[in-house]
C-alpha cells in the first residue's frame, strides 16, 4: 500500500507492507485523515518518536479484515480511529480513564508499536513504526480493536476523520475536562481545528461569554460563525491578559489554550477571574516550562487543568460527537481547508506550519 513514511528528516510517500491484523486487532481501509499539528510537532523534531514511521493519528475509513477474538467490529463497519487505543485492563481503563490507558503511555506510543510490542509494517523487510497506534497517513492501517470506534453509516467518513482528534479534543475540553456549567464565561486561545471545537462545545454547553483569541481576523470571522460571542484580534502590543479584562472586567471562568506555547500558557493562567480554570489543550514541545504566581493562584482559588484527549471516552464520546454532526449541532465542514491527495501531504504540513490552514484531509 502507500503510504507517508518519516525517516527522521524527510516524507515520502512509498509502497510498504502491511501485515495481517493480529489477535484483538482490525484491518481498515482509510477514507481520509486529518492534518494536525501533532504530525508537525514529529516533522520538527519537537517530540521524541521512534522512526522510520507512518505519520497520521487523524482518520477514518471502513473495516476490512479481522484478526482473532475481534467481535465488536464487522468487516463494512464505518469507522473513526482513536489515538488512545485503550487496553480496558488497566487502573486507569478500570477508573473510567481511557485516556490515561497505561498500555498507550507504556507501549504503545513510545515504542511506535501495537500491543504485543511489534509492528505490522515494514518496508523491504525492515520494521517501520506506528504513530500512535494510529499511521492514518496511509491507504490502510492496522489498529487495535479499540482504536477503531463503529459510527453509524449514514454519516460522510470524510468528515468524521476529524471527530477522532480535533473534535474529541475540542469539545472533550469543555465537556469532560473542564465540566464548563451552563452560564460560563470562557475564552478560547487559538482557533485552529482544535480551537474551533472548543469554541463549539462551549457554544453548545451553554456558555454566555465566549471570546475567540487569535492573529489571524479570518480565523476570528470563522469562530463568530461557529459559536464566539467576542472576538480578540492578537497583534504587535496587544496584551492579551489585560485586553481579556477590558472585555470581561471580573475575569473569566474558563481559558483554553488551544496552542500549547509557552506564552498562551502564561496568558491564560494570568487572565483568570476568580474561582476560575486554565486549560491546557494544545501541546508544546518536549521540556518546555511556564512561569504563574502561585500565591495569586491560591489566593484566587484558581485551578490549571492538563487536557488529554479531552479527557474523552471515546467509545462513547465519539458516537455521540458523530450523532450531533449529523444533527447540525456540530459543524464540521466550516472548519475544513482543504481536501487533498495522500501525495500532497508536505505541501498540507507546510500550510498547517504557516498559519494558512485550519484542518486539512488528506484523502487516500
């Protein structure tokens, strides 16, 4: 099959080989996967991975084969792919935490590699790794059962490839992280794919203030459409913590940084009101420190809230997310930029590192 293989410097797409599904495991036929900046954050050298590997945790398609012991899945079952394929055994799968499953941290997405330790691709009988369980970045993959979530038919796989990250995550923040009540006040940092889905899981929780905070006054004329109340246009002086206030003088409830730089970080920590929530959803480079006052965050009883995945269930968060597309609760269309081939997927990764895009699919 083809595939966008990483080999630690550059990306090409290239025949590989794929193996059967194992025990547990499914075969899926891609439709389409999502570009997100966690590619980019690989590319750039910025997280550690093992390599060769096939990039893509973003992505959706049909069942196609099964391995052994499978029986929640049938081959022609329409499919959105989790990157947290979680084991179910666990402590924290046991708590209700699958996004904390410890066979994903321990295994899975350090050693570029399925459950039992090995990959099903290779590349002229040399192993090439997994992404996150995932490598969406391909015409097919093979994926623990887990990680390939049954959505219901009727839904466009084109558009549900984002459900399994940037939607999940977006309004999994809110939802799940967060626990944002109905009357809240919030504002979203970033309005990229991830930032766009907070922005309308807060729209959807019954939030009464929602700011959208970025650089790019066509982003912010997309949030308004999806869901933002305010608008704040970040430039050369503009100081972000206290232009918050000026909008919102007793401060807000909520802040997502939807970014994960430093500075987003420090600003939504510092733009809090009282009682209020920092939450961190986009992810930084590896190493990487804040700076807040500890004090004032005591004083304050301020809270700063780690988000993975949206802290989602997705065997259950994702159905549910796909079910509210198809209502019209969700709009997902809006926050795609682009469809392209499998081939174009440098081009799609420079625009998404230039600011030019918002979510890409590319298609296989």
């Amino acid at each position: 099959m083809k595939a966008a293989v990483f080999d630690g410097e550059h990306i090409e797409v290239v025949d590989v080989d794929l193996a059967a599904p194992g025990p547990g495991e499914v075969q899926v036929d891609i439709v389409a996967a999502g570009v997100c900046h966690s590619d980019l954050h690989v590319v750039r050298r910025e997280w550690e991975v093992p390599t060769p590997l096939v990039l893509g945790h973003e992505g959706s398609g049909v069942v196609s084969a099964l391995g052994a012991g499978v029986i929640g899945l049938a081959v022609g079952d329409h499919v959105v792919l989790s990157w947290v394929p979680n084991c179910g055994k666990c402590r924290y799968c046991l708590l209700g935490r699958p996004a904390q499953c410890q066979m994903v941290a321990q295994v899975v997405a350090p050693g570029g590699v399925l459950y039992d330790g090995t990959s099903r691709l290779s590349r002229g009988g040399k192993t090439i790794h997994h992404y996150l369980g995932v490598s969406s970045f391909a015409q097919r993959a093979v994926v623990p059962e887990s990680g390939a979530i049954k959505v219901r038919d009727d839904a466009p796989l084109d558009l549900m490839a984002l459900v399994g990250c940037a939607v999940a995550t977006g309004v999994g923040a809110v939802r799940n992280t967060a626990g944002l009540p109905k009357g809240a006040t919030c504002a979203v940092i970033g309005c990229g794919g991830v930032g766009l889905a907070v922005i309308q899981g807060a729209r959807l929780e019954g939030a009464s203030i929602i700011v959208a905070v970025d650089i790019a006054p066509e982003k912010l004329t997309l949030a308004k459409k999806l869901g933002a109340t305010h608008t704040l246009l970040v430039g050369s002086g503009v100081d972000v913590p206290h232009a918050l206030k000026d909008l919102v003088p007793e401060g807000l409830d909520y802040i997502f940084d939807a970014i994960g730089k430093i500075t987003t970080t420090e600003q939504a920590i510092e733009s809090l009101g009282l009682g209020g929530a920092a939450v961190i959803v986009g992810l930084p480079p590896t190493g990487q420190s804040a700076q807040f006052d500890p004090l004032v965050l005591a004083e304050a009883d301020q809270r700063i809230l780690g988000c993975n995945y949206g802290s989602a269930v997705p065997a259950t968060d994702i159905p549910r997310l796909v079910d509210e597309v198809m209502s019209g609760d969700l709009d997902l269309e809006s926050m795609v930029s682009a469809r392209r081939p499998l081939e174009e997927v440098n081009s799609a990764l420079e625009d998404l590192a230039s600011g030019a895009a918002l979510r890409q699919l590319l298609l296989t």
